[in-house]
C-alpha cells in the first residue's frame, strides 16, 4: 500500500510541474504576442517572464484542480483567445466557447482577463526590476 501511495503521489508531482501541452501552448501564444510589446521593451521585461507569470494567474482563477483533466480545455480557450488577430477572430473564438465559461458575457470576460492578467504581471515585473 505504501509503495502505491508513493508512485501516485510521484505521478502528481511530474504532472503538476511539467505542465500540459495546452498550457505550454498558452506560453507560446502569449510570449509571441508580448514579444511586440512597447511597455515590456520599454521596462527591459522579458516576454516569457511575463507570459509565464500570466499563466500562472491564469491557471489559479481556473476551476478543478492541476492535472484536472478539464483544465485541458480552458487553456485551449485562453490560448485561442491570446491568438485572435481580429475582431472577428475574437467573436468567433467567445461563440467556440460559450458553453465551456456558462455565456458569451462570461466567456468574453474571461477573454478580457488576459490583459488584466497581463497588466498585473507587467506591475510585479516593473516591481522587481526596481528593486534589482
């Protein structure tokens, strides 16, 4: 029994740090979009740095748990988000995922939290770079 309970608890640890292709997909998405962003170049903040930490923002406001099979799908949401090139792109991607956030007026709220996630990660950046 003891032996079992060590392989599970082994099995969480790798899952939970290696991270999900969906997640890491996320990371992507955002690192590719902040690479072009004046404010980071202009506070010397490393793109992946910020993506990393929006993620992370990301993943605690999600429900479940990690390795929660479920999660799966609100990165594939979040990072489909991140992606939109347009308006339309937009639109298209809240109507794909209405009914996984409840509504199109949650699922566009959940679309608008990644710059909120963004600015945030952006203000704890600045904050240790000043204190360098």
């Amino acid at each position: 029994m003891k032996t079992v309970m060590t392989i599970i608890f082994a099995a969480c640890l790798l899952s939970a740090c290696g991270g999900s292709k969906e997640q890491l997909d996320l990371k992507a998405a955002l690192t590719a979009k902040l690479q072009e962003d004046s404010d980071l170049k202009d506070y010397k903040l490393n793109p992946a740095e910020v993506a990393d930490c929006v993620v992370q923002a990301i993943a605690d406001t999600m429900p479940g748990f990690t390795g929660d099979p479920r999660r799966k799908t609100y990165f594939e949401a979040y990072a489909t988000f991140v992606a939109a090139k347009s308006a339309a792109d937009a639109d298209k991607a809240v109507e794909t995922y209405k009914d996984l956030f409840g509504s199109v007026k949650q699922a566009r709220a959940a679309a608008l939290s990644v710059t909120d996630h963004i600015m945030g990660c952006m203000g704890v950046g600045i904050e240790e770079r000043g204190e360098e």
